[in-house]
C-alpha cells in the first residue's frame, strides 16, 4: 500500500485505476512526471466490470489509420485474452438481423486492469490502492481521501477523473455526468 502523508504534492492525480485511469498514470510516469493512482479498491480489477470486448489491434489500425501507438492501447497480453471475434451481429427489437465482419478479442478485465496499473507503476506512477476520495479540495489543489490510516489532503495542479460515469471527480467540477 502506498504511504501517502497529509499534504503531500504530487504532479498528477489520478483516481481510478481502470484502464483508462491506469493509461493515464503510464502516459504521466513516462513523461517524468510524479504520479498518484488512487483505486477505492483493495485489489485492482475486482469486482469484475463491464467492457470486456475490444477491436483488435488490426481493425483499429483500419479504423483510424493517422493513430499513431495504437499497440499500447489495444494489444492487450495473450494472458488477458479469453476469446477472438470474427464478426459483431446486430439482433433489432423487430427481429431483423445483420452481422459486420468486425476482428475483435474478449479480455478477462479483472487481468487487464492489473496489467495496465502494473505498466502504469513500471513508469514510475504510485498506486494507493484501498483509499477513497471523499471530494475536492474547495481551492482547487487536490483531492481529499481516506484510506485504513486516516483522511489525508493530497495536492495536485492536476487531478485526472478516471472514476467512472457516476464520476465523483466530474461531478464536484461542474462537468455533466450520467444519472
């Protein structure tokens, strides 16, 4: 567990520890800057999540051809793959259905998830995992959290909401969320 003191600066914060939030805290540890990744959870990946079907890396090369290091997002480890897809099928209310050829792969997300937050503190990013953030500090330096050793302020210029869509990150910054 990352030891975390009460005003302790970091230069990015990142809450949540999904794929999203753990590419982030890579992409902030690589550039040389300090990182924090704070999941709620005591083990990352659990409990299982939705979101386990990705494009394969060859059809979303197809997709968005000017992407460049498309690898690092969509080329998960044979580990995480459970299953391989050919074709997405399409089945309306009225019954009409079509099927697209469409290669895609079925992850295990609980090992995606530790994959990504294992590359994330590779980089240099920390992790505080089993700490909650209780909300955003009223001047705008960080966040507030608690983990099983107290309520901490933990500053930032930078606090990333990798929280989810009932984001708590989001909401307390004015920014619409889903109901």
């Amino acid at each position: 567990m990352q030891y975390l003191e009460n005003d302790q600066k970091y230069d990015v914060i990142v809450v949540g520890a999904g794929p999203a939030g753990s590419a982030t805290a890579k992409a902030a540890a690589e550039r040389g800057l300090d990182v924090l990744l704070v999941e709620r959870e005591l083990e990352i990946g659990v409990p299982d999540k939705c979101g386990e079907y990705l494009p394969s890396l060859d059809e979303m090369k197809r997709l968005t051809p000017k992407v460049d290091h498309l690898g690092e997002f969509f080329d998960p480890p044979s580990r995480c793959i459970v299953n391989r897809t050919k074709y997405v099928k399409f089945i309306f209310p009225n019954k009409v259905e079509f099927s697209v050829p469409f290669n895609g792969v079925v992850v295990d997300r609980k090992l995606l998830d530790k994959h990504l937050a294992n590359e994330a503190a590779r980089a240099g990013a920390r992790i505080a995992p089993f700490t909650s953030v209780l909300n955003l500090l009223g001047d705008g330096t960080g966040v507030r959290v608690r983990n099983s050793e107290g309520a901490f302020d933990l500053r930032s210029e930078v606090v990333v909401g990798a929280d989810g869509a009932f984001s708590l990150i989001a909401r307390q910054s004015g920014l619409p969320v889903s109901k």
